[in-house]
C-alpha cells in the first residue's frame, strides 16, 4: 500500500508543475519554506491539517472550488491525515445534523460505489 503523504506529495507536486510554479516561487505565494514544501512533495510531512491552509493552497495552485482536482486534494490529504472527512466538507458536516443520518443510512443499506454514484446523479439533477 503506497504512503498516504507520498500519494498527497506527488499529487500536490503534479499540481504545482501543471500550474507553472517553480518550487520555491510556489513556496513563496503558499507561504511555506521552500524545505518545508520539498518535504511535503515526498512524502516526509503530512499535509496541514488546517483546512484554511489547505485551501490557500489550492487557490494558489489556481484550484476552482468544486473543481475534481480541487477535491482530489482535500480528499487525499484528509487520507494522509487519517481526517474522517476531507477539509472541504467538514464545515457542512458540522452545521447539518443530518449528514451522520446520511452516512449512516447509505452503511446500513450497504451502497456499492455505483448505487452511490446514482445516488450523487439523482442529487445533482434534482437539487
């Protein structure tokens, strides 16, 4: 099984290059020390817990909310912090007592992935 923060590095590193950024001028504009962000790109820190931190930095990387990628990145450092939800949708989570309900009944019902992706289309269609 490959490392949690390794996966979270090289994802966040891929990022970085796509979007034009050298290592040290992305440092700069995320307000890292450029070693701190090397050591993040390989694995040796997790990701900020902080979801604020997280998403400067996705607005740094030019990450659109709501965007796959931008989710991608929450997802996978909420992996590598062992978080029980990523750091986007924790404040809904949070405000919305019904979210466990949700999450709960979707468990006991035992939804494959495709039952819960049809679940995600109905949502999206009628809401």
């Amino acid at each position: 099984m490959a490392n949690p923060n390794a996966v979270f590095g090289a994802y966040l590193r891929e990022l970085r290059l796509k979007a034009g950024f050298g290592l040290r001028k992305f440092a700069e504009v995320a307000g890292f020390q450029p070693s701190n962000l090397s050591n993040l790109e390989r694995g040796k820190l997790r990701p900020p817990r902080d979801p604020e931190r997280l998403e400067e930095m996705a607005d740094a990387l030019g990450l659109v909310a709501g965007t796959p990628e931008r989710q991608k990145l929450y997802d996978l450092a909420a992996r590598a912090q062992k978080a029980p939800l990523p750091a986007d949708v924790q404040p809904y989570a949070r405000s919305h007592q019904l979210v466990p309900v949700l999450l709960r009944t979707a468990q006991d019902k035992n939804l494959t992935d495709d039952e819960l992706q049809e679940l995600i289309q109905h949502i999206n269609e009628h809401y």
